[in-house]
C-alpha cells in the first residue's frame, strides 16, 4: 500500500500526538483517519454542489414556464 511522509513542526506533532491519545489508536491510524474523513467531507460537499444546481436548474425552468403561463393567461384576458 502506497505511503506518505509527513514533516510537522514539533508543536504540530505535540499536538497530533495528543489527539491521537485522546482518542486511543496510534497517530498513524488518527492522522489517517483524519484525511480519510477530510476527503469524504469534501466528496459529500461536491455531491451537495452537484445536486443544489441540478435542483436550482429544474426550479428555474419550473418557474419560467409558470411565468410564461401567467404571462399568456394576461394577454388572453387583456386581448379578449
């Protein structure tokens, strides 16, 4: 499995090593852990991304055509 090396200063590392004892797995398994989520968060928040303007574009086609029915319901009791 493909690895990474990661520098921290030594206050960055303190700072790992005592959340990774907080919640008691090795600051391998809690920096992993840690990305893994970060990059599921960002997949969520595209999905979020995609989907509001796919819903946004079936909206504003839902209310062009509601105006342009109104808008012609106008002119025939105007016209008529």
């Amino acid at each position: 499995m493909p690895g990474l090396t990661i520098t921290f200063t030594d206050e960055e590392l303190a700072a790992l090593r005592g959340f990774a004892r907080r919640e008691q797995v090795s600051m391998k398994a809690y920096a992993h852990d840690t990305v893994v989520g970060r990059i599921q968060q960002e997949a969520l928040r595209e999905g979020y991304r995609r989907l509001r303007a796919e819903l946004s574009a079936e909206e504003g086609q839902r209310i062009r055509a509601a105006a342009g029915a109104s808008a012609a319901r106008i002119a025939a009791e105007v016209g008529g």
